[in-house]
C-alpha cells in the first residue's frame, strides 16, 4: 500500500470499512510507532457540514484521556482527505468476543462492564454523549484491558447511518426507547445501551431481535427484557438489577449517571440478599413512559354493532349487501405504532443528529481550529476579529483550539456580523494520583510526559518498600505548562520497621535462621545454664526492639545454654549437716546414713561424728541438676 498521508502516516494496511470512513493500521514514521488512522470518504469530504462536523467532534474526543478509551493523537487534513490518527489496540471487538465465546462468566462480565463505564463517565464529565455504545465500538485487548472506540465520531456517524439498513439494525439493538421517539440523546441514552451491553456480555445475544428496525425498535418501547436469571440462575439478583435499572423505560427510574451505574456494580457481589427490581408507576403521569398502542384497542368493552337502516323506495328493494369485514384493532395498533416509531427514526437521525446549519443561529466554534472555524462562518456572512483574539489555558483544548466565542452559539447573528474568538494557549498539565504507584513509574511519568523535577523522601510505612505514599502537589493539581520550572516531592515508603521478637527459648538453630531472613548478623555466646544444651537464653535486643527498614548494618547477640554442668566437691571429714548444706546449694539431692564407728578397728577415728564416704566421687562432672549422692558419717 505505502501509501503517506500528511507526510507522515504510512499507511499500511486496511484494517475496517465503516459507513463513513474506512481505517486503516498505519505507521507513525516521526514517532515510529504503530497507529490507526480513520479517513473520511470521499463523498462526504465534499460536504461542509459534515467536515466541519467530523473536525470539531473528532477534536474534542482528542480533549479525552483515559485508559479505557481509545486515544486520539492527531486530526487533520491532507489533499481534501480528512483523517483522525488514534491509538492502535491489538485485539478484537466485545462482539466478536461475544460471537466466540457466548455468554461471559459473571466475574468476568462485570470486569469489562467496570472498565467499560469508568471510561463513559470521564466522557460524561466531560460533557461528550457516545450515542452510539455497543460491543462492535469496544475493543478488548488480550490482556482484558477495555478500550472504547469513536467517542465524539458516533453523532456524526448518525447523519450517515439512516440510509444504511446493516448499520441501523446494528445500532437499534441498543438505542434507548427514548431516542426511538425522536427525543434528544443524553447521558442516560448512553446507559440504556450499556444496559444491553451488559445483557448481552451475560447472556450471549441481545435482549430483542426482529426482521426490521421498527420491530426491534417496538420491542425496546413496550417490551420486558427476558429475565437473565432463567437464563442463568447462578447469575446473582443483585447484577440482574443493575440490568434493570440501566435499561429502565422511564428515565426518572434508569441510572441517573454512569458513575452511579459504577458505584452500583462494585458493590454488587457483596449484596446477596437483593430481591429483584421492579418498577411501580401506578396512578403516576410520566411523559417518558411508553404507552404500548395496543392498549387503547384492548379493552374489554363491546364494540357497538352496525345498525342496519331499511331504505324505503318504491324501487323494487335490492339484496342485501354482505357488510364490510372489519380490521383486527390490534393490527390497527400496530400499525399506528410502527408509523410513531418510524417517524421518531426519522426525526432522530435526520433532525435531532448536528450537523444541519442554521444561518441565523451562531454554531458552535469550540473545538475547531482558527481557520476551521473562519471556514465554517463563511457560509454565514460572519467573520472572526482577527486583531483581537483573546488567549487562555484550557483544561480541555490543546493549543490553538477555540474555547470561547462571543457571541456564544446558539446566539442569533446576521451577515456581517464579528465574531471574538478565545484560543487555547495550551492544556492545562493536570496531576494524577502517584500515591500507591511505584517511585520508578511515577518519576518516569512526571518526567518524561510532564517535564517535572523529581524530588524524593523516605519514611517508613506500611506499605510496600519503594511506594510512593504521598505527593506535594495534590491529585487535580493544575500546571500551567508555559512554566518551564515544574517540581515536585515525592515521598517513598522505605517499608515497614523490623520489629524483634522473643528468641529466649528457641534452639538456637531455629532463631538464627529467622534473624537472618531479617538481614541480620547472628552473634553466638555459649553460658551453662538450667536450660537443655543449645537453648536461646538471652539476646541483646529485647523482644519489640524496632529497626529502620532502611538500616543494613544490622547485629545482634544471642546467648546459648550449653547445658547443666557440675563438679561434685569433696565432703570428706565435713560434719553430716555441712556437708548436706554444701551439696544442696549445689543442686544435689543429699541422702545422709549414719553409722557406728566399728569395733574392730577398721574405722578411722578421725571421722567419728564426721562424712567418712561419698556416693559420688569428688571431682566427677554431672549433668543433671537435681542428681542425688548418698553421704556416710560415724555416729558419735
């Protein structure tokens, strides 16, 4: 193909054919990266309106960051051929998804409808309605990352789409009742499709089919959405009625936001006791309630019969002529509700959808560029005050996009009026939360991507060591990004203290090892003691001792029992009692047996009334406290 658009983007290969524009997988040749590029057709090139369109939505889709969004990098134009260059994600659509694997497990569904709604919400705040949500517009990566696709590019897709018979079945299996109606698209238009999305993730196929747009449109106004839980009754009530809710007829019943639809699904596994949602507006007068046609021929009064009148004549009378076979009313109702249905259609896609200009009417400039816009007046006979264009930071607008007009649109104005613009000197550089990220990624962020100076502290926390757990500048902080000095502080968990426990009673073995898995250095002391032989009898830092995560040098001593160890002293010629004190203190159990001296004169008189034998001889080593040894005395 090698086709180069804007003297950059090398086209490569066509990757999408939409009713549109076609897409193609591309490359950046300045960033040498992988991109995706969307190129208007050639036959809407050619129309104003919807170029002006396509630059001033595709412009402020760009204004949009968040992951679960598809990026835009660039819109532009090269030789009448208008193109958006967006971020290449590898992968398939949900639905394609959906076609190969059928229903998703629970777990699973709510993960992608988690992320899928994050990135709805951001759009939401951001004052951007998709209008046209669906698996075909959700790319999943292989990872399980959710990216929504054509923020910003639906409404103009909708100018397009009526005359387009596979586009519009695609898109009315998720278009909200109200819009059927010929109603304006809002954020709640927006999660009446993600309502179906979420059906369609649990079930394996949408709620409704039909042979044409206006059957399947029916369906949607009038009709219950076939109860998941006799699908599946493993899917819990809870998840069931974020469904219900989101896909509620009445708007005054349906999610309010994206963001309460988001709170309401993380929360849901955690609510088993849910009974099921049902609405009840009886006696209520609601103008978005969907009255079903039926109803008004359904009723259970007698139709009046046809009164047969006798025409007199003096003409011979005629037979009788059979009457006229009439319509089932519930046909008649029928058909009354496809003409309101088609004429919503009609009235949404043709009227509601932007892009019909109005000369009397200042369109809306915000968005475009300078020249765009002086492009755009000139079908209005109005020009811009190009002496005095005003500058601002824009949280939205990147530099050289239009923020404000005076007069603002939807102002009347007339040929030959000026128009003031106000011009984005740049977006604002708007923080994220670094707290809970590692120091590495968050000082590559703000370095790399916002031009900070980094600075760093340490102080020890529970969490993780290297965490950043606080910033100086808060989450939302504003940077104007014309201030070429830019720093911050970011403070690092150093970890969690080391904090000693008791060793004293451990076998030695036992308490090294755990000390050194703390990085310690074990010091071994050998005493005899009470205690079995290689037994933990003191250590030098008390149990709680407490020890900077950051501190390496890290020594402690432990003192080791060798064991009891005793020396049995002599008690020879020691009085009994003497000799029983010496040995008690000593841990001996004493016996004492006194004797007469013998009259044979094998005795020895200097041991009368005296120890003259030992059980235990002296100098023997014991090593059990408590040994007993038996002392021998002459009586006096």
């Amino acid at each position: 193909m090698n086709k180069i658009i804007a003297e950059r983007y090398e086209l490569l290969d066509v990757i999408g054919r939409g009713g549109m524009a076609d897409v193609y997988l591309a490359n950046d040749t300045i960033l040498n990266r992988t991109i995706a590029i969307k190129i208007l057709r050639t036959s809407l090139a050619k129309d104003p309106v919807y170029i002006a369109r396509f630059q001033r939505e595709a412009s402020a889709a760009a204004a949009l960051s968040h992951k679960n969004i598809v990026e835009i990098y660039d819109v532009g134009e090269d030789n009448d051929q208008y193109y958006i260059v967006m971020e290449y994600v590898p992968g398939r659509t949900l639905k394609e998804l959906i076609a190969k694997r059928g229903a998703l497990h629970v777990m699973e569904a709510i993960d992608i409808m988690k992320q899928v709604l994050s990135g709805t919400a951001r759009a939401h705040q951001m004052g951007i309605i998709h209008r046209d949500l669906k698996p075909q517009n959700i790319l999943v990566t292989d990872s399980g990352t959710a990216k929504i696709a054509d923020f910003g590019i639906a409404s103009i897709q909708s100018l397009t789409q009526f005359t387009q018979t596979d586009v519009i079945m695609g898109s009315l299996h998720y278009l909200a009742p109200e819009l059927a109606r010929g109603e304006k698209a809002t954020v709640q238009s927006d999660i009446y499709a993600l309502g179906i999305v979420f059906y369609e993730l649990l079930r394996g196929q949408v709620p409704f089919n039909g042979e044409s747009p206006v059957n399947i449109a029916l369906k949607h106004m009038q009709e219950e959405l076939p109860s998941l839980r006799e699908f599946n009754p493993s899917i819990p009530q809870s998840v069931e009625n974020i469904v219900i809710k989101a896909t509620a007829k009445n708007l005054n019943d349906r999610y309010k936001n994206a963001s309460e639809m988001l709170e309401d699904l993380q929360t849901c596994l955690s609510r088993g006791d849910e009974e099921k949602l049902v609405f009840n507006h009886d006696g209520e007068s609601d103008p978005t309630i969907v009255v079903n046609p039926r109803q008004i021929f359904d009723n259970n009064e007698e139709e009046p019969k046809e009164e047969v009148v006798e025409e007199r004549s003096t003409r011979k009378p005629k037979k009788a002529s059979a009457p006229k076979k009439k319509l089932d009313p519930k046909i008649i109702a029928g058909i009354v509700a496809g003409v309101v249905v088609v004429l919503g259609l009609i009235f949404y896609f043709v009227f509601l959808s932007p892009g019909k200009t109005d000369a009397s009417v200042m369109p809306d400039l915000v968005g475009m560029t300078q020249k765009e816009a002086k492009t755009l007046l000139e079908d209005y006979g109005v020009t811009i005050n190009e002496d005095m264009v005003y500058k601002e930071l824009s949280d939205t607008y990147k530099k050289g996009l239009i923020t404000k007009t005076d007069p603002k649109k939807g102002s009347s104005i007339k040929k030959g009026d000026v128009v003031t613009i106000t011009v984005s000197k740049g977006k604002y550089i708007v923080l994220d939360n670094y707290v809970g990220m590692s120091y590495e990624d968050a000082k590559d962020v703000l370095e790399n991507q916002y031009g900070f100076t980094v600075d760093e502290k340490y102080e020890v926390s529970d969490e993780e060591a290297g965490t950043v757990i606080e910033q100086s500048l808060d989450e939302g902080y504003k940077q104007d990004p014309t201030d070429k000095s830019r720093s911050i502080t970011l403070t690092v968990s150093k970890g969690s203290y080391v904090i000693l426990e008791n060793y004293v009673g451990m076998k030695y073995e036992e308490a090294e090892s755990k000390l050194k898995a703390l990085g310690f250095n074990v010091t071994k002391r050998e005493q005899s003691s009470d205690e079995d032989s290689g037994t933990v009898i003191d250590q030098n830092l008390a149990s709680g001792y407490k020890v900077d995560p950051s501190e390496k040098n890290r020594n402690i001593t432990l003192t080791v029992s060798t064991g009891y160890s005793q020396t049995v002293p002599s008690v020879i010629g020691l009085s009994p009692d003497s000799a029983k004190t010496n040995l008690t203190n000593l841990g001996f159990v004493v016996s004492m047996v006194g004797e007469q001296f013998p009259e044979d004169g094998s005795g020895d008189e200097r041991y009368i009334g005296a120890v003259y034998k030992q059980s235990i001889d002296a100098g023997t080593t014991v090593t059990k406290k408590q040994t007993e040894i038996t002392i021998y005395y002459y009586e006096d």
